[in-house]
C-alpha cells in the first residue's frame, strides 16, 4: 500500500458508471446503472430514463419518505441492500437544507445520496511526540469489521447536528464527557466519493482534533469498538502507509491529521498526493 | 464577496479553453488555444496541433531551456507576456521529479505549468485570540500590488528547495531569523487551477504555520512589504468575506488557517465549500 493507494481506494468513483438521481431541479445522488434498472418496478415513486432517475413521489417529507421507504423494504427483499432499522439519514440536496427525505442509513449508498459523519481525532502530547488513540472495531460491525478506527466516529442521522452527534458518539464509543469533548476543535472534513458493494458512497466526515489530559482513558459504552491504544502518531502513519489495517477512510482522516500537525515530511515524495487528495471538490 | 466567490476565483479553470503541452508522453503544462496558437510559428521548438501541443526540442536541460527561451523572447517583444529576468522555475511533469527544462517566471503562466510556492501564516496567540500578521504588497509589485498578504510568500525557483525558499524569503520579506523560521511547521498545500491575463495558473502553496514571541516584529528587507499589521484572525476572516483587498490566493491560504484552527465554526453556510475548496485534486 502506499498513502495514494488509500486516497485512490475512497475515490473509486467512476461517472460513467452512474445516472443522477433528481428531486425537482436538484441532484439528490448518484444511482449505479443496475441500482437506477432496479426502481423501473417502482413507477409511481421513481421515473427511469437512460441517462437520469427523477423522484416523482410527491408530498411533504413524511409522505415522500414513506413512499422511498415501500421501495427500500421491497429491495431489502431482494438483497440488494440491507435496512439497518435503527438510524434514519436526511436526504438534502447540500448540506443544511432541508431534507427532501429521509431513509435508512442501509439505503444510502443504494441512492449515492450524501452521507455525513464526524471523526474525532483523540491525541496526547508528550515527551515522545504526539500520540493518537486507536480503536479497534467489533467484529460484529456490519462495515469493516475488526479494521482499526479513529477514537469517536459516527454518522449525523435525523435529528442529531454535528456537534450533538459528536457529543453522543464520544459518550457511547469512547465515555468521553461533554466537559471534555466541548474542547474538541472543528479543523474541517474529508470528503470523497467511492463505490462500494451497495452503489455509491458520497462520503462528507467533519473532522475534530481533541487533546486529552494523560489521565484519560476510553470507555467504550455500545459494543462497537474492542479495544483502545494509545499510539505514536508516527507509528499510525507507517502502519497506514504499509498495511490494510485501518478502516477506508480512517486512514484519510489520519493522514489529515499527521498533515496538519506538521508529521510527514514535505520531502515525503507522497506529500502533495495526500495535501491534494483529501478533499474532493462537491460537483 | 463571499468565501466561496475566492475559491471560485482561484478555480476560474475552463478545460474547453486549453489543450495539453506534452514532453515526451506527459503532460507538463495546459496552453491556452490563443498562446498554442503563437506557439506554430516556432515549429523546431514545438509543434502545435489542433488538441495538443508537443515540446520537439531535444537535448539535455539547458539546451532544451535555451531553445523554449527563445521562444520566450520573441513573445516578449509581441508583449504576450513579461520577462522578469530574476527568477527561473523548474518545469516538471511532478514535483520532485527531474525539470524538462527551465523557464522564466514571467512565461510560467503562458505554458500553464505548475508553478509551486511557500506561504507562512505568522500567528500569535493571547488573550484576545489568535491574531495573523498580515503585510501589504507594495505598488510597484508585478502581480496584486497594495494587496494584503501573508507574513511570507514566494515562489520556489530553481536552485531552492521549499524549506530554503522559506528560509530566504523570511528573512528577504519579514526579518525573520532562521532560529525562528526553523520553528515553522508545514501543515499541507494549496492547490488551485485559475486562467489570468497571460495563461493558466497551475498554483501549489506549500503552507507553514509560525507562532510568534511577542516581541517579534516584521521588518521588510526588500522593498516588496510595505507595512505589516498584526490583525484579530476574526477580523481577517470577515474582511475576506466582504471584499477583495486580499491577494487572490491568500484568500484561500488565511481561509485554510482559519479552518485548521477551529476559526469557522460548523454552522456557517460556507463551512463545507471551504472545506471542499481549497486543494483541488491534481489531473
């Protein structure tokens, strides 16, 4: 592997690939062929051309949601996606307007709509340089399971901001408390754009930095993570630049952190691939 | 004004306009249809056809460098663009890689080949928050004169490496010593792709972040500063909102440092176009 390669794997996208999904005038996401193929069954909701998939449900959010939903549940039968049943994303054209609907988080890369999610970076200064807290997902997770992970990350469903997501998840995944996780500093987001086994995934991670007192050790509360470390930040860089080990886009999320505070070389001949590659351009 | 009307500015990029100067099998540089068309009457140094353009001379470096200069000459006295006669940057396919040949910085723009440079943010911290020094460009500058400026910034030319650039223009521009310009911390890159009077700007920043001891104070060796304020960041955020009294690409380098250190909270309408905006993805 090699810091590109990473950067490569989150923005596999291939245009030709897709056909826009459009709500009015808007793009909402980008269909697989074969995903935009499956929803000619489903006239009454989504209009099938060759080159574009129109939503035609029409009605208030509830009612548009309920009719995508009646497809979702029709798909799940057919395995093409999974329903996770317990987290609803908001489906926007851009970020902070108003949802056209909202739909299971399993139907996300289904629709390539837009999904969002914060990361927190938990880092330790000390007389051996910065230290990063690790996690390591649970087996049981449905997305890379067993891969490592950033110390807090989650995606922003219905009705949760950014910052109360990030509060809820530091408490659930690591027990970090909102004494402390009110210090976390917003330092941007990763975006990229990536398909995956479902269809697409159009992915937009707001990015935390958090310095935590030498006391503090993680609590995971939910299951969802096995262990914690504490390691070099020099030690994640190399290990992301050698191996799979670490979740898709953590490993963009790492190299935006080590790029920031000043831990990869300008002479690193991958420098300007990772500075460039981090944040996709919205279309 | 707006944040993202400075992205935009940087990014003014039409792909429709240009077609490729190629050496060898890679792409170097991006000519605009007028400047490849004043290229064809110089058929030993390049050869010029309807969607390309190919660098024929041959030869080691300086050969090569001496033919395009010739070129550069005659297109000077066709006042197609200035020769500055002080300052000559490599040409490469990629940084770090051998130069196909060396040009005058007043021609870099005609070719549309990667032009690369350094950018300091100089901050201090105290009571009131972070404050940015900022410098104004002296008039007789070539390029954005009486604009605002970063503490330090210039082009790597031949012969200097990006940390050595630094170093000479830190103490050229702001007296800044090396004891203290050591000190700075590279925090990523820049990366913008914008069409100006002469060509197409392929710009890359190398950014670095300098704290600063209170007693420091910037002092202009060059006649290229004419003063330096030390201004709230909060100030020099609101001030690249509503106007352009800022260099164009400073814009993007003050918005980055802002994003970095927690400046723009989530919440502003612009958040995602900044953080999306500022490394365009090289092609």
């Amino acid at each position: 592997m090699s810091f590109a390669d990473h950067i490569r794997v989150c923005n596999n996208y291939d245009r030709t690939r897709v056909v826009p999904l459009i709500a009015g005038e808007r793009r909402i996401g980008w269909l697989r062929r074969d995903n935009a193929a499956a929803l000619a069954r489903f006239p009454a909701v989504f209009a099938v051309e060759p080159d574009r998939v129109h939503l035609v449900a029409r009605g208030d959010v509830d009612t548009v949601s309920a009719a995508v939903d009646e497809v979702v549940e029709a798909l799940v039968l057919e395995n093409r996606l999974p329903k996770w049943r317990n987290e609803i994303f908001d489906v926007m054209p851009r970020w902070g307007e108003k949802p056209v609907f909202r739909v299971d988080r399993g139907a996300v890369a289904f629709f390539g709509v837009r999904a969002y999610g914060v990361d927190l970076n938990g880092y330790r200064r000390d007389r051996g340089g910065v230290h990063l807290w690790v996690g390591r997902r649970a087996p049981d997770k449905r997305l890379a399971p067993n891969k490592l992970d950033n110390l807090v990350a989650g995606g922003i469903g219905n009705g949760y901001g950014v910052a109360a997501t990030l509060a809820k998840e530091a408490d659930e995944e690591a027990g970090i408390p909102a004494s402390l996780i009110e210090r976390a500093v917003p330092v941007g987001a990763i975006t990229y754009l990536m398909e995956n086994e479902i269809g697409i995934r159009d992915g937009v991670l707001f990015v935390y930095d958090l310095e935590l007192p030498e006391e503090f050790m993680p609590q995971n509360r939910d299951g969802e993570v096995v262990d914690f470390e504490l390691m070099p930040a020099a030690n994640v860089i190399e290990r992301i630049r050698a191996t799979d080990d670490f979740k898709f886009d953590v490993n963009l999320v790492f190299l935006d952190f080590a790029l920031r505070h000043g831990l990869i070389p300008i002479e690193d001949p991958e420098y300007l691939a990772v500075a460039s590659g981090l944040r996709r351009p919205f279309d």
